[in-house]
C-alpha cells in the first residue's frame, strides 16, 4: 500500500486502454438508453398502485444516460493525443465526476421503485422511501468527498475515513431494504416474494461493487487501474439501473395482473409476462376500498337552464320577466 496515490483521472491510458475506455462508456451509454425507450414503452403495462415504478425506471435510466453521455465526450476531449499515449488536461475530472452526479439521483431512485413493489403502504411505506432516498444519497455524497473534495495530495487515510461514512450509508440502506422484503414476503403470493427477492440480492450486489472499487483504488495507480475503474462502474450501473430496475418491473407487472385477479384493481389490458398470461383484461363489478378510507356524498349535477332560470334561481326576489332589464331579456 502506497502512502500517497494519484486520482484515476490523472493516470495517462495507453492506446489499447483509452479504446478500452471508450467501448465500455458508449456500450453503457446505449443499454441505459434502450431501458429508458424500454421504462417508457411499458409504462403502461402497470396498474396505478405502481405508476411510481415506471416513473423511478424512467427517471434513473434517463439520467444516467444523459451523463454517459457527458461523459463519453469528456473522455474525448479531456485526454490529449501524445503520440500512443492519452495525456489527461483539465477536463479529465468530469470523465469520472459525472458518474456521481448521476449516481445521487439515479440510486435513490431505484431505491424507491424498490419500496413500490413491496407490500408496505401508508405510512410505512412513505417513511422507508424517505429513509432509503436519504441514506442511498448519503453513500453517494460521502464517497464523492473523500474522491473529489478533499484538497491536497489524498492519502490512504482519508480516503479510507470517506470510504467507511460511505459504507455505513451502503450497509444501512441494505438492512433497510432487507427490512422491507422480509415484512413483505407473508402478504405476497410465493412468485411475487421470490421475484423480489431476486430483486433485492441483485440490488445488493450491484450496490456492492461501488465501495469495493473505492476502496481498492488506494493500493494501486496507473492507466490500466483507470481503465479498469472505468470498466467495472460501467459494468455496474447496467446491473443496478437496468437489471434492477428490470426484476423491480417484473415483480410490479406480477402484481398488478395478481390485483386483476382479485378483484381489487382494474387493468385496460391482459397482462403476459415470458408469454404466460397472467390475468385477463377487463373491470370487476365493483370496487372495494379500504375500510378507513373516506368518499364523500357526490353532488347531484344541476339540470341544463336558461340564463333567466339560473338567474331566477340565485335571486329567487325576481322571478318575472318584467325584473330583468330589456337588454337581457332572453
């Protein structure tokens, strides 16, 4: 372990590692673009008690395509040409930055959709979005300090001191998640618990990679430690924002055709998934609500009437035609 060690965005990448780069940044950029295509075509393929799933999919997959995006470019413009080197200048920073800027949204998002689709409501379940959105966000943050803000030549020390704040933001936001399946698991059918479940051992190993790599940055330098870097957070955000968000959709389309089936929502639609059909399109014959919940007494809607009648009606003082000035006579 080296006492002191250079930012990965100021190591120089040979030919091999720049297209290396390059290939990973792009190829990322485009699967988190045809999940956005994908988050916004299937929109519909879920009942409203899940809208908010199909909006975090869209949402994070968005974002972090835009920033691939950024970041592609940056990765072209911050690295000068010197013969079969790439030599980082100023803009190099931003090749790496961006990725936590995207992060600090895309994460909590993802975390959100997560709470949608287990069996939490109410209260609860507003309070575990909040406590996931703030802790998921926290990891982000304390990780991107000790990366970015912390002035001066960084030393192992530092960097591990933002690496363990981060981690315990990491470890929280995964007991709280686990928290959330293990109150579910009794009030979901046994393909929907297990869809979840997957979803959240997915979750936890994709979150997984980013502190490891953090923290396995100060025991080497260099292009190909950059490169690899590059690789591996490209590798997973396609898990975390695309399987993820995948395995989140699946077990919300579960449960929608599950609520279709009994009788509890309606869906304009059949619903298949893996060309299974899951559940007839079509509305029950009536609807139940919860017992606490309260609808008020509709108003009858007012027959159609002259402009005199209304009139007559709000001033009942007048009710001859000789009451109303000439000009407005009807």
């Amino acid at each position: 372990m080296t006492a002191e060690f250079s930012d990965p965005w100021l190591a120089t990448y040979s030919d091999p590692q720049f297209l290396l780069v390059s290939f990973f940044l792009s190829a990322a950029g485009l699967a988190l673009f045809s999940a956005f295509i994908r988050a916004w075509l299937t929109r519909n393929e879920l009942g409203a008690r899940y809208r908010s799933v199909s909006i975090s999919r869209i949402g994070a997959t968005g974002i972090a395509f835009l920033s691939y995006a950024g970041m592609v470019a940056q990765t072209r413009l911050g690295y000068d040409l010197s013969g079969t080197l790439h030599v980082p200048n100023e803009g190099a920073t931003d090749s790496f930055a961006l990725r936590f800027l995207s992060w600090s949204v895309a994460i909590p998002l993802v975390t959100s959709a997560f709470v949608a689709v287990c069996a939490l409501s109410g209260k609860v379940a507003r309070r575990t979005t909040l406590l996931l959105c703030f802790l998921s966000f926290g990891m982000v943050l304390t990780a991107y300090i000790g990366a970015f803000v912390v002035e001066g030549d960084k030393n192992p020390g530092e960097v591990i001191a933002w690496g363990i704040a981060s981690l315990i933001f990491f470890f929280s936001t995964i007991v709280v998640a686990i928290v959330g399946v293990q109150r579910s698991t009794s009030a979901l059918t046994p393909a929907a618990a297990r869809l979840l479940r997957n979803a959240l051992w997915l979750l936890v190993g994709g979150l997984s990679i980013y502190p490891i790599v953090y923290l396995l940055q100060i025991c080497t330098t260099g292009g190909a430690w950059s490169a690899a870097i590059q690789v591996v957070f490209s590798t997973a955000d396609i898990i975390v924002l695309v399987g993820v968000g995948e395995f989140i959709h699946q077990v919300a389309k579960l449960r929608t055709a599950e609520d279709v089936r009994a009788g509890i929502d309606v869906h304009p639609e059949a619903i298949w998934i893996s060309s299974v059909k899951m559940s007839d399109a079509g509305r029950p014959p009536e609807v139940y609500l919860d017992e606490r919940a309260q609808v008020h007494d509709r108003r009858p809607k007012p027959p159609m009437a002259s402009a005199m009648a209304l009139e007559a009606e709000e001033y009942p003082e007048s009710t001859s035609e000789d009451d109303f000035p000439t000009d407005v006579r009807v």
